[in-house]
C-alpha cells in the first residue's frame, strides 16, 4: 500500500506541469500550429511558453505572422496583416474625381473618378467627351469613349513589422482596362472622279474598341489632391479610317497593337 501510494504521488509530481499548462494554439499565415500557453499579446507580438521548457523561457512571434490564436477554452482571436488592415486607413479618402491634363488639346475633355474597394485595390471608371475641346484638326468630332479598369497597387518585395500603405490611393499600379468609343468625324478623301484632283469631305462613324494592360503611378497630395501619370498597351478594333480615337491609339485597320498614355490631376472626397 505504502509502494502504490509512492508511485501515486510521483505520477501526480509528472503529470502537474502538464496539468496546468494550457492548450492554446497560435495558427500561422503558413497554416503551421504551435500549441503553447498565451502569455501576452502585445501591439507587434506575442508571447508564449512551451511545455518542452521552462516556464520563465519566453518564446514570441510577431503579430503579422499569425492568422489567429484559439485558446483553451474555445473562443478564437483573429488578426489581420497591417498592410491591408482598413483599420489602417481610416480617415483617408478613398474616392477621388479626375480630369486628363492635356485632353483638351487632343480634341476631347476626359474625366475619371476612382473608388478604393480595399487595401491595395480600386475601380476606376473614365468618360471622354470628344468635341468639348479645341479642334484642332478641324474635324467637327461629335461622341464619346469610355474606359472601365481594375487598378492593382503595388505592394512591397517584402514586408516588414507595421508597413502600410502612406495613403490607400497612392503608389505603382498595373491596371486592366477596358476602352471604348463611338463618335462621328468628317473625314476629307480624295475624289477619284474629279479631274482637278479635288478632295471631298464625308462624314463617317467610328467604332472602336481595345483592350489595355495600363502602367502608373499616383501621387496623393495631403490627402486632397493627386496625380496620375500612365502608360498603357495592348490591342484593339476599329472599322479604318483613323488611328487616332482620342483616348487611344490603334496602330493600323483591323485588329492591331493599340496604345494610351495620360497626365491627370484631381481632388480626394470621402
């Protein structure tokens, strides 16, 4: 009896530390588990011991790094990467209205307006009204092109404890884009059928349409202004006839390599 009860209490004396260690879980962004005992979760890490060791032997992990904590009792604490934490980001505007610097000069008034749908992630859609400018080829343009894209911010190589976005519109993108037009122009053709070599004015409608892989950058001004610069390329279709379509370019008749580049500047509102 006296050996049984010897054995009892060394048992007990193995099995205590483990009896009140607790089976919390810290589940990492790369889905491993570790199984530990939650002992702070701080603004940047958090800290935890291990039953392999001692209990003054503290262990951390940095918060970014963890996608959520379950604790022993069931209830589950989620965290969220900073980079892309709209709590990050509250007090910017996320909207902005726009107009293409230098259309008027190419026979159009272009404007865009831009909405940030997440970190990292916004629509934009443009409207050119072609005509409400200065014609400078005089050629009595009337219509109208759209363009409709997916704008991709880019993110850092790496990330490091806390980065984030200097304002959610601002930086590098690469935007899918895709463009449209319809309007009508007078078109000046030589007339084969008169014998002084006159040429005839005729009045014709475009149709054209391309689709576009769009390379800037925005800079935010102070949370109120911004601005814009792009390059775009791709392809497009067009019925002849021009080559120039006011918000693009498309190289030849036909099915051909098409082409867009702008400089707009605008105003941030909630």
């Amino acid at each position: 009896m006296k050996r049984f009860n010897i054995l009892i209490f060394n048992l007990i004396i193995v099995l205590l530390p483990l009896i009140g260690f607790g089976q919390d879980q810290i589940v990492k962004r790369n889905n491993d588990v570790i199984i530990c005992k939650i002992k702070e979760i701080g603004s940047a890490e958090i800290k935890y011991i291990l039953s392999d060791y001692p209990s003054d032997v503290l262990f951390s992990v940095e918060k970014d790094q963890v996608a959520k904590i379950i604790f022993e009792d069931g209830r589950k604490l989620e965290f969220s990467i900073a980079m892309t934490d709209p709590e990050k980001y509250k007090g910017q505007r996320r909207n902005a209205i726009k107009v293409d610097l230098f259309s008027p000069m190419t026979g159009n008034t272009t404007f865009a307006y831009e909405r940030n749908i997440k970190p990292g992630r916004s629509l934009e859609g443009t409207l050119g009204i072609i005509g409400l400018s200065f014609d400078l080829v005089d050629g009595n343009a009337q219509g109208v092109f759209a363009k409709f894209g997916y704008k991709f911010i880019k993110n850092p190589d790496f990330y490091l404890q806390g980065l984030h976005y200097a304002h959610i519109l601002k930086g590098g993108y690469i935007k899918p884009e895709l463009m449209l037009a319809i309007y009508n122009k007078d078109i000046e053709e030589y007339d084969p059928l008169d014998p002084h070599g006159y040429y005839i004015t005729e009045r014709r409608s475009f149709f054209p349409v391309a689709v576009h892989l769009v390379f800037g950058k925005q800079w935010v001004i102070d949370n109120f202004a911004l601005v814009d610069y792009y390059f775009g390329a791709g392809y497009g279709l067009h019925n002849g006839g021009e080559s120039y379509h006011y918000g693009f370019i498309i190289a030849d008749d036909g099915f051909s390599i098409s082409l867009s580049t702008g400089l707009k500047i605008g105003f941030l509102f909630k």
